[in-house]
C-alpha cells in the first residue's frame, strides 16, 4: 500500500492542524501521529485512525461506519490495536471531527 503525501498533508496541516503541536513521523506503511510528542493517531494507507479505548469516541466513530484496526499475520492470527478508523464522512463535519480528535489526544496523554 502505497503512502499518499497529499494525504497526510491534508490530516496533518488542514484536519489536525488547529489541535495544538502535532507532528509525525514516518512508518512503515504510513505516519504515526503525535500531540505534544505523544502518539495519537496513524495514517496508514490512505487511512487515518485514532487511538482510543473510550467507548464514547468510538460509539461517536462507528455511528459514521468506523471499523477498530487490525491485520492478519503470517500464521493467519488475526492482531488488533485500539485505533479506530476515521471515516470519511467526517472530514466534511470539522466540528465532530475535532470533538473527538481533541478526546483522543487527551486520553493518550494522560
């Protein structure tokens, strides 16, 4: 899979951009993200995913579709991670978007 620089651009500078010091930085199939040094989210592919336990974000992000990561190993044990796929929907809905960007980072600073 292929990483878009074009889209992490747009998640980094235009989506992410007002939350305060975000930053990334490369992996292998995309970008961790990072507030104030700490990993919030992922662009992997052309994906972006927050990391979050909280059920409220979650609800909030599977009500416009969103799937909880994972990927299959070579021994066809299926792994997956606290990082929650942002759909595409809410780009178009800053509001919501930054709402829970903004829960996200929090709880991972703590």
């Amino acid at each position: 899979m292929k990483k878009s620089l074009d889209f992490h651009d747009f998640i980094v500078f235009d989506i992410l951009g007002s939350l305060g010091n975000i930053s990334s930085k490369p992996m292998m199939s995309g970008w961790a993200i990072y507030a104030d040094g700490i990993p919030f989210a992922a662009i992997i592919g052309n994906n972006f995913y927050l990391k979050t336990k909280n059920s409220a974000v979650i609800d909030e992000l599977q009500e416009y579709g969103s799937e909880k990561f994972s990927y299959e190993k070579k021994d066809g044990k299926v792994v997956s991670m606290n990082y929650w796929l942002v759909p595409e929907d809410l780009f178009d809905i800053p509001e919501i978007l930054e709402k829970i960007a903004t829960q996200a980072i929090e709880e991972n600073i703590k």
